[in-house]
C-alpha cells in the first residue's frame, strides 16, 4: 500500500509532466530547498523554484516517469525516475535513471536531493 508521501509525489510527478505549476507549488513548504539540476546550485522558496521550472520548461521538455520508491532509514523518501529531456525542437538531450530524495514536513515536501546512479 501507498504510504501518503509516496502518493502525492506519484501525483506530483504527473503534475510537472503536464506542467502544473499551481499544483507542483502547492505541494511544497514556503521555504523549501530544491537542487537547481539545470542550471547547478540550490534553490530556497517556493518562488524560486516556479521561476526555475518556467525557465527550464522555456527551453528544454522533460518528462520524469518515477520507477520505484523506498524511504530511508532518516524518514526520506528516495524515488527512483526514469528522465527523459527533450529541447524544443524535438531533439533528445539526455534518457536517464536518478535518484530524488525528498524530505517532507506536515505533509509538505521541504527539501529535494538529486542523486545520480
């Protein structure tokens, strides 16, 4: 059975797929941590993070199917994806399995790891 972490990021997954920012912000605390993996460094907020991901969506099409789940011996929930980025013109840029680990408070996701296998 799905814990209720492992259920909202399945949903969360699908709402970056279709490009849901509303739906992706929502889920997050106000001032969350998220690995800028396009760009390099780290993110703090939720703003920061929906202006990261409309610049990213400006340029390049990622699609990011995850694979498994597992959660960590710190309460972490580890989520293995299969990613696939596209740029705008169709060409395949990367098709690739990581790791992201993702800490969660009340209910809300509060920090992103990314991990490479």
């Amino acid at each position: 059975m799905d814990s209720p972490e492992q259920a909202l990021l399945t949903d969360l997954y699908t709402a970056f797929n279709k490009r849901d920012i509303p739906t992706l912000l929502a889920a997050l605390t106000p001032d969350v941590t998220w690995p800028n993996g396009w760009e390099g460094g780290v993110l703090h907020g939720r703003e920061m993070v929906g202006a990261y991901w409309r610049r990213q969506w400006e340029q390049l099409a990622p699609t990011v199917t995850p694979t498994a789940f597992s959660t960590e011996a710190d309460g972490r929930i580890a989520v293995t994806v299969h990613q696939v980025v596209h740029d705008k013109t169709g060409l395949k840029l990367a098709d690739h399995t990581v790791t992201h680990v993702y800490r969660f408070d009340r209910g809300l996701v509060t920090e992103m790891e990314i991990r490479e296998t």
